[in-house]
C-alpha cells in the first residue's frame, strides 16, 4: 500500500514535469519550459559540446597513437564481420601478417602521398603481401583515406559493389587492417587499408611472422627466380601474375594460381568483441549524428505539441528558438563535413 503510494507520486510528479516542459497549459502560461531561454541556452550547450567531443576524437584519430589505430582495427574487423554475418557468411579471422601488409602499404602511400592500389613505382598490392611473406591463395585490398569515422568507412566500402564484394567474398578467411597519418592533397589525413587473404598449403611464413614487429621500413624478401614470362591477357593468370577477380581501375582481389588452398572450416558468427564506449572512439562523426538525431526528434516533437495542442496561443518566438536549434545542429554537421575533416575517399 505504501510502496504503491510512493510509485503514483513519483510518478505524478514526471508526468507533471514532462507537461511543464513540453506540453502548453494554463500552468505554464501557454509557454513549455523547454523552448524557455534558459533551456534553449542549456541545450544549445550541449548541441556545441557534443560537437566539440566529437571533433577531439576526430582529431585524435587523425594525429593519434599506435594504441588508437589498434581500437580502431578491431572496430573496423567486428564491423566487416558484423556485415558477414547479416549475409550468412563466417567471420574473418585478424592475422599479424596480414596487419604488416597493411601497415606497409599505409605506411608507404603516406609517405609518397598517393592513393591508389598501384604505386607510382608499379608495385601492385601483392608486392606487400610477398614482402611480409604471406603466401595467398585469394587476397584483396580496400583502400579508404580522408578517415574519421569506422562506421562511415564501413558502410562506404560497402556501398561500393567491389568493396562489398571484398568483404562480403566467401573466399576469405583472414584480413588485417591498418593506418597511416600523412598528407594527401595538401591535407592532413589518415590513409586505412583493408586486407584479406586465405592462406595457402604452402604459407610456412605466416606463423613464424606473426611475431615479427611491423617497422615502417620492412627489408625485402629475397626474390624467388621463375620462369620467364609470356605475354598475358589482361586478367589471365599466368606463372607469375594471378588471376584478377574483381578489377575496378585497378585489380583488388586476385586468386593465386600457384598456390592450393589451405583446408580451414569457416568460422563461426561471433558476437561483436569491441565495446560500445570503443566503437564511440572509433566512430566519433557517427556518434555525433545519433547523438543529433535523438534531440532532433525530441525537439520536432516539442514543437509538434507546442504548435498543436494549443492552437490559439502560439508564441512565435518559442517556436523560432525550436528552429534555431535544429538549424544549429545541421550548421555544426555542415561544418564537419565540408571544413574540417574532408570526404571521405574509398577506393
């Protein structure tokens, strides 16, 4: 009985706050505390702080640490298998080897400010896989730069009929991510690559590699002699080029004719192992625009109840201070976008 007291009046006293605050009424003279200057006020600090947390996580990402850019691999590794798994695929598997092949590549376009598959010197995307020696059967690469966000990246490639194609290849079982600060048409930036691979019978590397620290240096593999090669149709597999697969200006995922391979039972759909407060880290715009939407559809539905329920007091100014902050949270999105953290590029 007493219990059921204390239950009605607390509840008495949120349904009296919520009308006070949204719904106009003799009590609160037509006019909903929400929309009052000191609320508004309040609100719109808060719209500006979240921005500002964003941005230092943005900005941390772009001039951060090694630590960082392994939170923000395992985000990217749980998002591509969360994307498998909805098409019901088995999850990847993050492999060392394949983590220095990307770090590698990354390393290597930062350092000469290019963004392609192929590098200015002609070394193709298999030229690092033979460096870290991993011995492929299928490999693939995904390229993203102008990077800010993990979910973005994600759902970029995956907008991208070969990217999807990458992630989403039943012929992988392994993939390894990495990234790279440097500058990329005069602009700070973050170069990420995406690698995936199944391995071959033949891939003795792979283990004894995995132990080996990734150096932004890596010295050569010694070059294995072949047989000369014959003149190749564009995408035909030979002695020593492999067989394109997907091709999208340049080729992103080949099979290795060479090598057999590796007998490995597809991995199990696993539950996602980085943590919430880790996927906020890695994907601070995303956030950013959760965070936006949620007061947007607070405020519509303030506004809704302002200008609805009590249709023959309306307080134009309150209505304005509404708008204003819906208009102030598409300024800071605007802002985001287009001055202080470029579009992101995939490719």
């Amino acid at each position: 009985m007493g219990i059921s007291f204390y239950e009605n009046l607390w509840h008495n006293k949120i349904v009296n706050k919520l009308k006070k605050y949204f719904i106009p009424h003799r009590g609160n003279e037509y006019k909903p505390h929400f929309f009052r200057l000191p609320a508004v006020l309040a609100t719109a600090s808060l719209i500006g702080l979240l921005f500002l947390f964003a941005a230092s996580l943005s900005t941390i990402i772009i001039k951060g640490s090694s630590q960082l850019g392994a939170v923000i691999s395992s985000v990217l590794v749980d998002l591509a298998n969360t994307d498998r798994t909805a098409n019901n695929l088995g999850g990847l598997s993050s492999n060392p080897v394949l983590e220095k092949v990307a770090q590698m590549k990354a390393d290597d376009m930062a350092a000469k400010e290019y963004f392609a598959h192929t590098s200015p010197e002609g070394k193709s995307p298999w030229y690092w896989f033979r460096q870290a020696g991993y011995q492929y059967s299928f490999a693939g690469e995904n390229l993203a730069v102008y990077f800010s966000d993990s979910t973005e990246v994600e759902k970029a490639w995956m907008n991208s009929p070969t990217h999807r194609a990458n992630i989403l290849n039943s012929k992988f079982t392994e993939v390894g991510i990495a990234m790279a600060r440097g500058k990329y048409r005069g602009v700070d930036t973050v170069y990420v690559v995406q690698v995936f691979g199944r391995p071959s019978t033949r891939s003795v590397a792979t283990v004894a590699a995995a132990n080996i620290p990734v150096q932004n240096e890596t010295k050569p593999l010694p070059e294995v002699k072949k047989p000369a090669e014959k003149p190749a149709v564009k995408g035909a597999a030979t002695e020593t080029s492999p067989k394109v697969l997907l091709e999208e200006e340049t080729f992103i995922a080949v099979e290795n004719m060479d090598s057999v391979p590796a007998i490995a039972e597809e991995a199990a759909p696993r539950e996602n192992s980085a943590s919430a407060i880790l996927k906020v880290v890695a994907s601070p715009k995303t956030f950013l625009k959760t965070a936006y939407g949620a007061f947007a559809v607070v405020i519509a539905f303030a506004l809704f109840l302002m200008i609805g329920v009590e249709l023959k007091r309306q307080h134009f100014r309150h209505i304005a201070y509404g708008v204003s902050l819906m208009l102030l949270m598409g300024a800071f999105l605007f802002a985001w976008q287009f001055f202080f953290f470029g579009k992101l590029l995939v490719v």
